[in-house]
C-alpha cells in the first residue's frame, strides 16, 4: 500500500467486504463549481451513490496526502478554497505531497488514487482530452493518458466541445481506450446528448458495461475504460446556446494567451458566465446521472 495514501475508514469496510464503492474527483469542487453549490453538489453526489447501496470515495490531496473519501469538513474546505487549492495533475502530486499541501484532483489523479485504493469504478461530469489547435500547441490532456495505463472505469457525460471531440475520439482509439455510449451510439458533448462523433459501442445495462470491464481486466490490459453518459433530455441545453458561448470563450482566450493549466479552467470558467445559471443546473444534474449509474455498475461488479 502507498504510505501516502490514506483510504478512509467507511472506503476500506466496503473495499474489505467487497461492497461497491465509486471514487470521486476533486477538481469539480474546488474549480467547476462556485460556492456554495460546489459543496452541496459534491454532498448530494455521495448521497445519490449511498442510496444506492455503494459508498462514495471522493478523492483529493490534503496536507499532502492522498485521500479516497473525505470527510464533510475536507469537502466544505476544498469548496470554500476554491481557486486556491492548487489543481493536481499527475506531474502536480510529486511537489504538492512533498510540500504537505492540498491539492484538487482531476481525472487523471483521481484515477490514481481510486487504482492505488482498489477502487474500479469513478463517476465525474467531463473529461479533459484534445484541445481545438493541438496540432500546434501540443495541449492534449493528461487524463487519456491516464485512461490508457490505469485500470479504473470512467463515467461521464463525455466532452465538452471546448474539446477537439474527434481528435480527442482519435488519440483515445490510438491509446486502446474503449469509449462505451451508455444507449448511445453517439458521443455526448456534456450540455447536449449529441456531438456528431459516434461512440466505439454501445451498451445498455449496467451489467452490459460491467461484463466488458471484467473482460478487459481479465484480458489483462492494464488501461482504464471510458463509459459516456448523455445528459437527461430535460436537462441538456440548447446546442446554438453552448456552442455560441464555446466559441467566445475560445476567441478569449486566445487574445489573452491562456496556455497549459490554466486553459481547462479559463475556457470553463468563461462558458459558465456567458451562460449563466443554466449551465450549472444542466452540470449539477449530469453529474448525479454519472453517480447513480456509477454505483449501479459498481454493484455489478
Ligand atoms: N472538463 C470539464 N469539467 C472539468 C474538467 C474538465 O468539463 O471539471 C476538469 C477535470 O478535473 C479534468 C481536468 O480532469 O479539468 C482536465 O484538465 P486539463 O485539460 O488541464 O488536463
Ligand atoms: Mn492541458
């Protein structure tokens, strides 16, 4: 066990008797979200998870440890700090930890710490992947990488278009990733439930996307499977909407030269104040789909 990592005591019981158990990420917190929504959503999210029967592992560093499930307390502090708590990416952890500070994990350490606890399962809204112009900025997201060594399950709502979609689907095929449409051939784009870009498989139960994980460990691969889950119809957004906001905050950032880290965060931050509250309601709700059909392919497995 890494002497680093701290897997709090209701995750280890369950992990122990083999109940399920659903890893969360930080980064949502403490940067997707403003205060106070931040911390009820990531409260409401374990809930849903509990409900259903799993335990709920939401991961972060704090004090430099790395942590599978969080007290009420560390996520109140994570979403109060907002901007403040460093964001943590996979070359982040080594100085953050060494340094005893906090930091919020994205998909790609949340991976790291759910792999090292022995969690399978992990339930988010977006992932990172390929930024529009990456073919001259080289800025393609850590977390395919992730997907393509480490062996957890992500759930999510796909990719928002701040994204190359197709180049991020291209770089994921080359890595050996499997996209999964949760009853859907077509990626979904995060706000809406269509991007134009088709999925590798669909599946259609939580025992269908349990089977293929299963089969891929047994397989013995050691990458990660990417399981996209459209946003509830009532829920997504109006497509002419969330693409006109995208496309300012692209154009934004580029006059002022956002580059590396900061760029995911900008170009979110941005599409949230061009589209106000709406936006935060249609990821509020995606978020508790990916939880609650998290928990139920954790129970399968
Ligand atoms: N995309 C979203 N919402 C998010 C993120 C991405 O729609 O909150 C966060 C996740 O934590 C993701 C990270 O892992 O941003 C990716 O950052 P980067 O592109 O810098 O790798
Ligand atoms: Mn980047």
């Amino acid at each position: 066990m890494n002497s680093y990592l701290d897997i709090a005591p209701e995750v280890r019981a369950a992990l122990d008797e083999g109940r399920p158990v659903v890893a969360l990420e930080s980064t949502i917190i403490s940067h997707g979200m403003p205060y106070p929504q931040n911390v009820e959503t990531a409260l409401n999210v374990e809930k849903i998870i509990r409900e259903r029967g799993a335990v709920p592992a939401t991961c972060a560093v704090i004090g430099g440890r790395l942590k599978a499930g969080l007290s009420e307390a560390e996520i109140e502090h994570l979403g109060k700090k907002g901007y403040d708590v460093p964001k943590a990416s996979r070359r982040d952890l080594p100085v953050l930890v060494a340094r005893g500070s906090d930091g919020a994990t994205t998909v790609t350490t949340t991976m790291m710490i759910a792999h090292m606890a022995g969690i399978a399962v992990f339930a988010t809204g977006g992932i990172g992947g390929v930024h529009r112009g990456a073919e001259t900025t080289m800025d393609i997201s850590a977390d395919l990488e992730e997907l393509a060594h480490t062996p957890v399950m992500v759930i999510c709502a796909g990719a928002k278009s701040i994204l190359d979609l197709g180049l991020t689907l291209e770089y994921l095929e080359t890595k050996g990733v499997s996209v999964i449409g949760y009853g859907t051939e077509e990626l979904p784009a995060f706000y809406t439930r269509r991007s134009g870009f088709k999925v590798d498989y669909r599946l259609d139960t939580p025992k269908q996307l349990a089977e293929a994980f299963r089969a891929q460990r047994a397989l013995g691969y050691p990458g990660g499977m990417l399981v996209t889950n459209p946003i509830p119809e009532e829920y997504s957004m109006d497509k002419a909407t969330i693409d006109g906001a995208i496309e300012q905050a692209l154009a934004e950032a580029k006059a002022q030269g956002v580059h590396g880290k900061e760029t995911t965060p900008f170009l979110l931050a941005k599409v949230k104040d061009l589209t106000g509250g709406d936006s935060l309601a249609s990821n509020i709700r995606l978020v508790y789909n990916n939880a609650a059909l998290a928990a139920a392919v954790a129970a399968e497995l």
